[in-house]
C-alpha cells in the first residue's frame, strides 16, 4: 500500500513505541526486500507512550481521551503545549496538573506579547539556540525551555532595539511550535474572562488587605491571603507597578 500511494521510500514512519518489534522490523524486512536494498523510510519515529494521571491510557482501562472532549475543556494551544512538554520518544504523564502548568506558562508568554505590543518585531527566523533544540531530534522541551528565555529578553532586554528582536523572535519561535498564534490583545485567557464583578470586587479588596499586611510588615498574613486566592483559582503577580491578577 505504501508502493502504491507513497512510492518505494517514504520520508517518515511513525507509531507508538511498542510497535518497533516485531510490526515494524518485520515491515521494513519485507520492504528492503521487495524493493532491492531500496529503505522503507529515511526517518522512524516512535513515541513514548501517553499515560493517564500515571496510568497507561488504553480503551481496557477506559481512561482514553479523546481531543474533541479535550477541546471542551481547554484551549487548543494548552493541549499541544501539553504534548510538547515532554519528548516525543519519551512518556508522557497527562494529568490536570500539567495542564494547569501549561495553562500558566502560555498566559505568561502571551501576557510578555501584550505588555510589548507597542514594539515593532524586527522580521526573522528564531534564534540558533531554538532552531538547534528542534534539529536535535525534534528535542521540544528544551525547544520550549529556549521560547521561555527569549520571552525574558523580550520582557526585559537591556535596551528597546534588543526587547523588540527578541519579540519578533519570539514570534518566530512560537510559530513554529504552533503556539502563540492568537492575538495577544484578545489573549489566550484573560484575567476577567467569564468572571462576575463581584468575584472582581473580592479578589481586589483581598488584595488591598495583603497589600495593607506587606506595609505593616506582615509577611505571614500577606502569605495567607495569596494562598487563599490560589485555592479559588486567582493568581497574583506583583511588579514595580503594582499587582495583577488572573483566573488559573
């Protein structure tokens, strides 16, 4: 069937990783031989195997996901985020917190593209440091490792012209990984996103009141209140300017 749609040699050749013997030996076998030396593929990739809060996804267990229930849930971008953060060849631990994890690291990244939208990114490819990372062997959590340093840069660089490469670079980066591809202005999640005013009003008056402790040196009532915010879902981050919230 490959012959026939694909020609003698196929560029890759992918399955999960407990199909390498005997299937896919066997298949190669079979098409070096008929084929005169010719290879079944330049490329064989086998992936590491998806587990489920620890658990082996399999329909036995009946613990497997499907991406349209996924979907449901999260963002597009959450999922391949998710899937990216571990090698392809290795396992995978889906769980709701690597999830959450995700989720807060692509807000922050779209958060760094909001608060710089008034840089104009200088058009280019990304940085040698990201492009070595895919090159070796599609390695996507060092990929993922580079984008979180070149949005630093982009956030912080030494000066305007050094943010503004690192914002198109950043740009570049994300592209290619498939993330980052929504309009900063509108986000990937929004601090106030489906949240009523008075949930608002509360996490402000909280924190106004750990605001009030850190004056008075309260370290340990401030603590209280961040924490008690994160167990209703609301992060805080504190800047020179002052502090910011979202939903998580």
């Amino acid at each position: 069937m490959i012959e026939r749609y694909l020609g003698e040699t196929i560029d890759i050749h992918g399955g999960g990783i407990d199909l390498v013997f005997p299937h896919h030996e066997n298949e190669r076998a079979q098409s070096v031989a008929a084929h005169h030396g010719s290879p079944l593929a330049r490329f064989w990739m086998h992936n590491g195997f998806l587990r489920i809060e620890s658990e082996k996804m399999s329909k036995s267990e009946g613990n497997v996901l499907l991406v349209n229930e996924l979907l449901r849930q999260y963002q597009p971008e959450v999922i391949r985020y998710t899937m990216l953060s571990a090698h392809y060849r290795q396992p995978l631990d889906w769980s709701q917190a690597t999830l959450h994890q995700s989720t807060k690291n692509l807000d922050r990244l779209y958060r760094i593209l909001d608060e710089t939208h008034d840089l104009t990114p200088m058009e280019g490819p990304p940085p040698e440091a990201f492009m070595e990372a895919i090159d070796d062997d599609l390695n996507t959590p060092r990929a993922l490792a580079e984008l979180n340093e070149i949005a630093k840069r982009a956030k912080s660089g030494a000066s305007v012209d050094a943010q503004t490469t690192a914002r198109g670079q950043l740009v570049a980066a994300g592209k290619l990984l498939g993330l980052l591809q929504v309009a900063p202005t509108t986000g990937l999640l929004t601090p106030d996103q489906g949240l009523s005013h008075e949930l608002a009003a509360h996490v402000e008056t909280q924190i106004q009141a750990r605001a009030a402790a850190r004056k008075n040196r309260d370290f340990a009532q401030a603590d209280a209140i961040r924490n008690a915010l994160e167990k209703e879902g609301i992060e805080l981050e504190d800047s020179p300017s002052g502090t910011t919230w979202r939903k998580i």
